[in-house]
C-alpha cells in the first residue's frame, strides 16, 4: 500500500485530519536547458530539503514526478494549518539556491487538498488535488486550495466561531480607521473606524465574514464594545489635536433597543473623555423596521448625549419615505454599489442624486462610500455630495498609520 493509502486509512480510523500538498516546481525544464542537468539534479536536492524542513516529524516528504513533491501533513486542525505550511514554503523560496558562484531563484505552484474534508479515500484525494494544482497554474495562483462542497461550510464557520470567542483574549482584534474628507474644503472630518480580526494561523479575516458569525453567536456584544472602548481610548491618547474630528463605529442592528446600550455609551463617554473626537454611530436600516418609533426616541435620547447617527450603506435596504420626517439622523452613508459605477452607469447617477436631494431636504449630510478615482470624486462634487470616504483618499490604515497619514494629509490640526 502506498504511504499516501496507509496515511489516508489511518487518518479515517483515528479521525484525524490530513492535508496532501502537491507541488511543482515552475519552468523545471528551463532550470535544466539553461544550467544543464546537474544543476537541474541539484536544484531537486535542495527543494527536496526545503520542504524536509517545512514537514514535522508526522509528516512525509516524496518526488511522485520530474518535478513534482508531494508532502503529506498529518493531523492537521484545517485548511489554515495547510496554508500555514505552503505560504512557509513560498517564503523560504524568496531566498534564491546558491551553486558555486550562481544563484538560482527557484518558484513553485502549490495545490492543497484535505481529507476527509474534499475527499474521503486516497486515490480521490490525490485526483481532486492533482486537479486543484491543475487550476492553480492555469490561473496563475500560486496556492490554490479545494473547495468545500456547500453544505459543509459550516464546520468551517464552526472553527471561526469557537476561535472568536478567544480572539478578544488573545489581542487579535484590531482597529483600523479610514478617513473622510469634505468635498468642499478638501480637509478630513472624521474617519470609520472598522475591525480586524488578525487570525493567529488563518490571518486577515475580512469583517464581512466574521461580522454575521459574531451576530448569530452572541459574541457582536463584547466585540463591538471593546471596539467602542478601544476607538474613545486610542484616539483619546492621540496627542495631536484634531479636531474635533468625528469618528465612526459601525453598531449592529439589534443594538439600539437594549435596554443597557445608551449606557454602555455614556459609561465609555465618561471614562476616556475625549476631546479629540465626536462619536458617530453607523446603523443600518433594517435596524429601524422592527420598531421605528422605539427605536426613534432610542437615537433620539443617544443624540442628546452628543452622539451623532448615520444611516449606512444607505439605499441597499428597506426605507420608506414617511421615515424621513421624524428621523433623527445626522447623516447618510450612501453605499459602495451605487458609487463604484457611477461614471459609467446613469441609473446609478441618478439614485446618488436623489439619495443626496432627499438628505439635504432633511437637514443631513451625505457620505458617498467607495470612490476609487478622481472622476468619481468629481461627479459626486458635481451631484452636491458633502463628504467621500474611499480607496482614492486612503484605505483603512491601523492607529500609528492614519495618525501619520493625517500629519502629511494636513488635517485639522492646530
Ligand atoms: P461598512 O461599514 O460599509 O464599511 C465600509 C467598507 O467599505 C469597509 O470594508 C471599507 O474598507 C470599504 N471601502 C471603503 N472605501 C472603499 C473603496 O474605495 N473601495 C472598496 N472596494 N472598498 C472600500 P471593511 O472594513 O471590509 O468592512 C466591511 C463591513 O464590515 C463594514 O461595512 C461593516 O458593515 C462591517 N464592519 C466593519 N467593522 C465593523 C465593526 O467594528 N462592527 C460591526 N458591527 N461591523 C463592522
Ligand atoms: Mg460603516
Ligand atoms: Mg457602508
């Protein structure tokens, strides 16, 4: 029985988990054809010995082709441990191999597949990897990793749940602030301040995927709180003075209905008291559909604390245009969609419009969300919009970053 066979069978008798990786190294032939065979022979030796360092003691390293290595990880927790160990290699491959007096920068394509997760016996795993390193090269990718069938996504979810319940404890919440500037005087008003989550082995986790799981679970709370405290306090420390600017923290819809969320507030207001900053919070609308009046007087009495409301990712939900008489909000954030194409889309045009019309009429000032370019800035000036928070300006940037950034961009510092 082959190694791969007998790892696989042990594998499904001791429920563990193995990731096969078969990798290739890129233009091999051209290794040969220039520096000759001895030099391609070489070249396998020490790629052979890269990867030997890679492996723990469980794992297993083979030349299964001309060149072709498969390795073998046994006992693997998921697909991050697997791309833990490729991207190793990836890196260990940025220092060129040494030959004499020449040094050869030797590239790899690398395809990864679990078992049991995309494939149950052996030969399948190694046909569906065999594939995805397929795919892997036409595309140009440097790691490519199979997909999980749809229905089982969810264990994966289940990972990220159970290890965001640590995340808070380990310090690997992070906040980044982008910046938003007013189209009219060109200066910086404030900045959102948006999460990361960096994952100790799977990295940058993208709030949009982790924000719902966190939603579902319970664990928004202690997050978004922590985010509040940690924004008041972060910027309260900045020993430039700003501002004021505002800043913004994104707040989940069931939030603005909890009976201790006006204090929690008020409490973070009181212990960092910042004079740096004007606190806004970011709703979305669905948060106001299950019960708006409720939730009116709620923002109401958040705005006699000086806080500011934005409606988000504005024109994306359900808003009924009776709303707008009583709503007490500061601000409409229209959403990325409608700006992206708005120089080549004219439907787009006119929704940003009339989403700035209707603000104005309400006393509200807009931000136009997601401008990558300077046309669109110019068509947003064009359309009346007050204030645009986009790649073209600035990308989120983490705290010691966005205070140099304001420094060279010349904020409102005095
Ligand atoms: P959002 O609140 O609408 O935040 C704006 C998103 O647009 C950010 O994505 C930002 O990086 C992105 N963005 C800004 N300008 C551009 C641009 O010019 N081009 C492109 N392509 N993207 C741009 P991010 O940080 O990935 O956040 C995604 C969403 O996750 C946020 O959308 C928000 O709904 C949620 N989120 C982020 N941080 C938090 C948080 O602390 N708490 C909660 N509850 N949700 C959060
Ligand atoms: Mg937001
Ligand atoms: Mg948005």
């Amino acid at each position: 029985m082959s190694l791969l066979a007998r790892t696989v069978k042990e594998s499904t008798n001791f429920n563990t988990k193995i990731a096969l990786l078969l990798i290739d190294i890129n233009r091999f032939y051209r290794i040969n054809s220039v520096f000759g065979y001895d030099v391609g022979d070489e070249v396998l030796r020490k790629f052979a010995i890269l990867l030997a360092n890679v492996c723990r003691e469980q794992d297993h390293v083979a030349r299964i082709g001309d060149n072709t290595y498969a390795v073998i990880l046994n006992g693997v927790m998921n697909v991050g441990h697997a791309e833990l160990a490729a991207n190793k290699i990836l890196s260990l491959l940025q220092s060129p191999f040494e030959f004499q007096d020449r040094k050869i920068y030797v590239d790899c394509t690398i395809g990864i597949s679990l078992c049991p997760l995309h494939a149950s016996n052996y030969l399948f795993l190694m046909k569906e990897c065999e594939s995805i390193l397929h795919e892997a090269k036409e595309s140009n990718q440097r790691i490519a990793i199979s997909k999980v069938p749809e229905e089982d996504v969810i264990p994966d979810d289940f990972d990220i749940e159970l290890a965001l319940a640590d995340a808070l404890q380990n310090d690997e919440l992070l906040v980044f602030y982008q910046p938003k500037i007013a189209l009219d005087s060109g200066g910086v008003v404030g900045m959102e301040a948006l999460i990361r989550w960096k994952h100790s082995y799977k990295g940058m986790i993208p709030p949009g995927y982790f924000i719902p799981i966190a939603e579902r679970t319970g664990n928004i709370k202690p997050i978004t709180y922590w985010l509040l405290n940690s924004v008041l306090r972060q910027t309260a420390e900045w020993t430039d003075k700003w501002g004021p600017l505002s800043v913004s923290i994104n707040i989940p819809p069931d939030f603005i209905l909890m009976a201790d969320f006006k204090d929690s507030i008020t409490n973070a207001l009181n212990l960092w008291k910042n004079d740096n900053v004007n606190l806004t919070l970011e709703i979305v609308e669905r948060s106001l559909v299950v019960d708006p009046e409720r939730c009116f007087s709620a923002l109401e009495e958040l705005r006699a604390l000086g806080v500011s409301i934005s409606i988000d990712d504005f024109g994306t939900g359900y808003s009924s245009l009776s709303y707008f008489e009583n709503l007490p909000v500061d601000e409409l954030k229209i959403d990325r969609s409608f700006v992206s194409d708005l120089v080549t889309n004219s439907s787009s045009r006119n929704i940003v419009k009339l989403i700035i019309d209707l603000a104005h009429a309400f006393d509200m000032e807009v931000v136009a969300e997601g401008a990558e370019d300077a046309r669109t800035v110019e068509v947003l000036k064009g359309l009346g919009c007050d204030i645009v928070q986009g790649f073209y300006y600035a990308k989120p940037m983490p705290q010691d970053q966005i205070k140099k950034w304001l420094l060279e961009f010349g904020g409102n510092s005095d």
